[in-house]
C-alpha cells in the first residue's frame, strides 16, 4: 500500500509506482526534478524509465480559493500525496501557503487532526479513494460529485454535483443563510408562545390570540423559511 502496483503481462512481472517501489526492489533512480509526479515502470526488474504527470488546475480554481476567503475562512490547506515540488507549485497558484505532501491516506488523517483548532469546525474537500478516511474523520467532509469515486461520495457528507469547486463558497452562504433563518423561525415561534402562555395566564389572551401563536405562527415560520429558495449571489 502507498507503494504502486504489481502485475503479471505476457508473461512478464512488471512493477508501475513510486521511488520507494523502485528502491524496495534494489533500482537505483537518478535524481529528477521538476513540477510533476514521477510514475516509474520496471519489467523483471530491470528499469524501464518513468511517466511525467502533473495536475491541471480547474479554470475556476484560484477563483474558488479567493471565494472561500471571502467567506471568511479561517485557514486552507493543501493536503496531497503529491510529490512536494509540484505540490508546492499547485499551492503557490492557488494561493495557499500551507502544504503537506506526500500523503498516504493515514497520513492525511494525522494531518487533519493536527490542523483541528478547538471550538472550530474543521472542513475536507476531496474525491480520491485515497481521501475518503480522512473524508470520514473530518467535522463536514465535501466530495465533487461528477468525477468523485464511489468511496469519496460515500463517505462524504455532502456531495457536489459537479465539479466547479466555486460551489463549495456558494453552498457555505447556502448553509449560513439556512442556518440564520431556522434560528428566527425557532426564536420567533417560542417567543411568541411564551408570551401567549403568559398573557393567558394573566387572564388577557383569547381563543383567537391561542389560534395565531398555534397556527399563526406556523405560517408565519412557513413564509419564513421559504426565503431560503431566494437566489442570492
């Protein structure tokens, strides 16, 4: 695990995976650098070469970024199994300055747990296979349901569906608004039921005074909460 694959092709044992594979297998690799990943291929453990692949930054993603900070995030964070080159490289477009790469899927949990501040609520936005432990541990954790595998979706308590990650800092306003309004709505009807108990303990509500803190105020909270279906940007 965390290492790469192993498979047998016409015949042949081929090994596809990381540095550490290569070295469990007494290949010496020769120093590489750059803003990608190093995929290496050995067939009968003789070395082969290597693919170069690097992440693609969503057209919307450094816009996202600066959404969520509007929102007032408190702090991002890039976890990855990436290597730290173009880990770093990805956080730097993005704007965010803590990184920590080369994760494996427990690792990623440690770190989690190591960014949680007490008292604030602590968010995971994946949609590898290899984020759903960590999906699972987090206070909310936010899959992209259009290319998110089953697992990431599955563990995730809330889910995308799609990919424009600018949806994530559109459904925090979603969220907060919806939250404020259920606060009124339970306000509102208590108060007012309190104070409609009180007055005809004192002998000054009516029956229709009973019917509008019963029904009346239902409605009301109704009316209300319908204002969430309102678009707001």
């Amino acid at each position: 695990s965390g290492y790469g694959v192993k498979a047998q092709v016409d015949g042949d044992v081929v090994h596809v995976g990381n540095d550490r594979l290569m070295q469990s297998l007494g290949l010496q690799l020769a120093a590489t650098h750059g803003d990608y990943t190093l995929v290496h291929v050995a067939r009968n453990g003789q070395y082969l070469g290597c693919i170069r692949m690097a992440d693609m930054l969503k057209p919307t993603a450094a816009e996202a970024i600066s959404l969520l900070k509007r929102t007032g995030i408190a702090h991002l964070a890039l976890l990855t199994g990436d290597h730290p080159e173009p880990a770093k490289d990805v956080a730097k477009a993005l704007g965010i300055t803590d990184v920590h790469a080369q994760l494996l899927p427990q690792d990623k949990v440690q770190a989690m747990n190591d960014l949680r501040v007490p008292g604030q609520t602590l968010a995971f936005v994946g949609d590898g296979i290899n984020d759903a432990p960590v999906l699972c541990c987090a206070d909310v954790g936010i899959a992209m349901g259009a290319l998110g595998s089953d697992a990431a979706i599955e563990a995730a308590d809330v889910v995308l569906m799609d990919d424009d990650p600018r949806k994530l800092a559109e459904a925090i306003r979603i969220a907060r608004r919806t939250r404020r309004i259920v606060r009124q709505n339970i306000v509102f009807a208590l108060g007012v039921k309190f104070l409609v108990l009180l007055l005809g303990a004192m002998g000054h509500a009516g029956m229709w005074l009973a019917v509008f803190a019963d029904v009346g105020v239902s409605v009301l909270a109704i009316l209300n909460a319908m204002r969430t279906m309102r678009n707001h940007k």
